[in-house]
C-alpha cells in the first residue's frame, strides 16, 4: 500500500512537472523556433534588397565613369583617332595603308582596322607608336611576308579617356 501510495505521489509531480513547467517551456520553444525563422526570412529579404541596390549602385557608378569620360573628350572621337593614326604612319614611314575608324559603344571610343607595308623594323615601330605614344589597345596584329617586306594588320580599339 505504501508502495502505490508512493508511485501515485511520483505520478502526481510528474504529471505536475509536466503541465507546469515542460507544456509552457514547449511552449516557448516553438514560440522562439518561429521568430527564428522570421527573423532569418526577413534577414534574406533584406539581403536580396541590399544586393540589388549594391548591384544598381555599381552600374551607376559605372555609367557615371563613362560619361564623365565622354564628357572630357572634345571633339569626335574617330576624328582624334584617325589622326593620331595618321601621324603614327607618317612618323613611320610605312607605305600601301589601309585605314578604317568607326564610331563604337562605350566604355570603346572608336575602332581602328589598318593594313600597311613595311619593313619589319617600321612593322614593329607602327605597333610601338600606335600602343606607347597614341594609347590604342591592340586586339588583333598580324605580321606576314610579302615580297621581300612584311605587311602588317592591325585590329585596335580606344577606349573612352583616351589620349
């Protein structure tokens, strides 16, 4: 008897310990798991939001850049570059030259195609001239023989802010 007397008490405080103090204490785990995941879903939304701003931010400052390189340019462009090309040229001395400058997108200010001949010490002085002292970035250079001399082609580009 006092053996189930005692096995009631223990049940008793089990089912006490139960109601007042596990059941409130669940309840304040899910109560705490759902502002987690509040939390952690508004900390996403956020972090979406500020990188597409970051993202919006960086293609202004990008436009800013390449207008503020448009509006330092005087005159057309094409017009600068072919003329700085044709000094190179004549400071060369390279002779049958083919030149082509168009207009292009930024952050290019124009595009060069030139063809010419030469020796191959005024192939590599055109190349030289045109890089180091006219600031053109070469895309494509082509060397080959011809008739004793060396015909040169040249692909290049100016870039907005140029010289």
């Amino acid at each position: 008897m006092r053996l189930r007397l005692v096995a009631g008490l223990m049940f008793l405080a089990a089912l006490a310990l139960r109601l007042l103090v596990a059941a409130p204490a669940q309840a304040d785990v899910a109560a705490a798991g759902d502002a987690f995941r509040r939390v952690r879903d508004e900390r996403r939304s956020v972090g979406q939001a500020l990188g597409l701003a970051e993202r919006r931010e960086a293609r202004r400052e990008r436009a800013r850049t390449l207008m503020d390189g448009v509006r330092s340019e005087p005159g057309d462009p094409v017009l600068r570059l072919r003329r700085d090309v044709v000094a190179a040229v004549g400071a060369v001395g390279v002779s049958r030259v083919r030149l082509a400058v168009l207009p292009s997108r930024p952050p290019v200010a124009a595009t060069l195609r030139l063809s010419a001949r030469g020796s191959l010490l005024e192939a590599n002085r055109l190349s030289s001239e045109l890089t180091n002292r006219w600031g053109l970035v070469l895309d494509r250079v082509r060397f080959a023989p011809e008739d004793g001399a060396v015909a040169i082609s040249i692909d290049g580009l100016r870039l907005l802010g140029g010289s």
